[in-house]
C-alpha cells in the first residue's frame, strides 16, 4: 500500500510583493519582524480594537484605534524577532522556519538585536499615548513575552501562554477606554485567549512531525488524533466569552444575533479542516483575521448603544 502524501509545507519566510522589491538587508530586516506576512499584527490587533469598541469608544475614539494598530504592527513585529533570537537554532531544524533571516544566516544575532530595539523605541512612542492604568497593565505583558518563546520547551501547550500574551491588548484597551478594569472586560479576555489556542493549533499543525522530532510541545500534539473536538471547544468557549462580555455591557437577546456571524465563521474552520492538509490549516488559519472583523463588528454594534 503506498504511503499518504507528505503534507505541503508553506515556508514561513516568502519575500513577495513590497518586500520582494526591497534592498536584501532591508528585506532580511522586513522578513524578521515578519512584515511579509500581516495576519499575525492583525490577530493581535483584533482583541484591543474589540476592547476599544466594546467600552463605548467608537467614533469618538479611533485615533486611539489607530495607536493600537501602529503598536500591533511594531511589537509583533518585536516579538518575532525576539523569537527568532531564542529560537534560531530550533528554527533551522523545522521545514517551515529553516529559511527564516536569523536561522538561514542572512542576517546576524547582533543587528537582530538592534533591530528589536528600533521597534521597541516605536512601541514605547504608542505606549506613551496611553493613560497611566493602560500603561501599568501594557508593560505588565512584558513578563509574559519574554517568558514564551521558552514555553515550548517546557509544556505541550504553549498556545496557551501565547493565548494570554496574543489578547493582552483587550485589557489595556478595555482599562483605556472605560478607565478602570471590569469583568465584561476579563470576560472579552478570557474569550480571545482560548480564540488564539484554537487559531494557533490549527497553525500548528504544519509543523506537527517536526515538533515531535525536535522534541519541542505543541497543542497540535497534545491533542493528537482529538484535534478537531480540542479546537471546537476552544472555539465554543471563545463564543461563550465574547457573549458573556457583550451581556455585561447590555443584556439584550440581540447579543446572539451579534455574535452568530463569528461562530459560524469558526464552525467552518473546525467543520472543513484537514490536519494533513499544510496549506489548507494556512488557509484556515488566516481566515482568523474575519473572524476578528466580524467581533469587531459585534462589539461596536452593543458598545455605540451605551
């Protein structure tokens, strides 16, 4: 009987577009804070935008969503080069990353370093224009991403860790916004940190055989053969988060309504799913950025009500 096909290995480094027309060491700096590939400052853009819109800041308030915007795009990007950092040698060991600036050698360890500083004196000019309690709880997130490139290393879920640094932005934009911390706000929370363990293990599973050889965790593995019932429920309890903060803020049945696009959104992630299918968890992975657009759109809808 002949063995399935391998699944299709995406490189996450593809200099294409802008970034394939820039100067090399411009474009090994672009590929480093992953420039190249915008669905991961959208993802951490989606929960502060959420926050921003469900405490009652929108329209008077998007020049604040706009900061959050250039904040997402800079300390993703920071964050990917500290990864790379920490992880240049792992990286080399995976299909998916071997290309990547740091573990190809394109680019050294020290302008690595330079560069995350760049990007941090950026995110530091979008931190100062926030009030004094959404500054406390932005730099209290530091602890958490400087811990998680090493979670991998010593769990099977690190999509969880990466789900409380990947949501951060919800409770700094709901502290901002509403002036103090609530439970609507902890509720948006608690939604998108189990929102980013369901997007991240379908990412995961491109690199499933490699995680294992290497011997780094995943939830992509700790799930094993249960992975579509493990992403389900972390949707389903996302869904149920998202639903509880909305409730808190006005309790009204059209509060389901609101939230039934994002669901359904999700039901078809997990519904069409192939975990040997690489490009296709791609595909369904990135499709995150609607799901995003979609609670965006649910929270200003309760939230301009206020």
């Amino acid at each position: 009987m002949p063995s399935p096909p391998a699944p299709e290995i995406v490189p996450d480094s593809q200099a294409r577009g802008l970034v394939a027309a820039l100067p090399p060491r411009v474009r090994a700096l672009a590929l480093l804070a992953r420039f190249d590939r915008p669905i991961g400052w959208w993802l951490l853009f989606w929960p502060g935008a959420w926050a921003i819109a469900l405490a009652g800041g929108l329209p008077t308030r998007w020049g604040l969503l706009i900061w959050f915007l250039i904040g997402s795009i800079v300390m993703r990007g920071a964050g990917c080069v500290y990864n790379d950092i920490v992880d240049r040698d792992l990286d080399a060991s995976v299909a998916r990353t071997r290309h990547r600036p740091l573990a190809s050698g394109a680019i050294s360890v020290a302008a690595a370093w330079a560069w995350l500083l760049a990007l941090c004196g950026i995110g530091l000019i979008v931190l100062l224009q926030l009030g004094t309690l959404a500054r406390i709880i932005a730099l209290a997130s530091l602890v958490l991403v400087a811990a998680y490139p090493f979670m991998k290393r010593i769990t099977g879920w690190p999509q969880l860790w990466l789900g409380l640094v990947f949501s951060w932005a919800a409770p700094v934009g709901w502290a901002e916004t509403w002036g103090s911390v609530s439970l609507a706000g902890l509720s948006l929370y608690a939604g998108s940190i189990a929102w980013v363990v369901g997007y991240d293990t379908i990412y995961a599973l491109q690199d499933r055989e490699d995680d294992a050889l290497i011997g780094i965790g995943s939830s992509a593995l700790s799930m094993g053969r249960h992975v579509h019932a493990g992403i389900g429920i972390c949707y389903a309890i996302a869904v149920a988060g998202w639903t509880a903060a909305l409730w808190q803020v006005r309790a009204d049945p059209l509060v389901f309504l609101a939230v039934l696009p994002a669901a359904l959104h999700l039901l078809w992630q997990v519904a069409t799913l192939r975990p040997a299918d690489g490009e296709g968890a791609l595909r369904r992975f990135r499709a995150n950025r609607a799901t995003g657009l979609l609670v965006f759109l649910a929270c200003a809808a309760v939230g301009t009500t206020l």
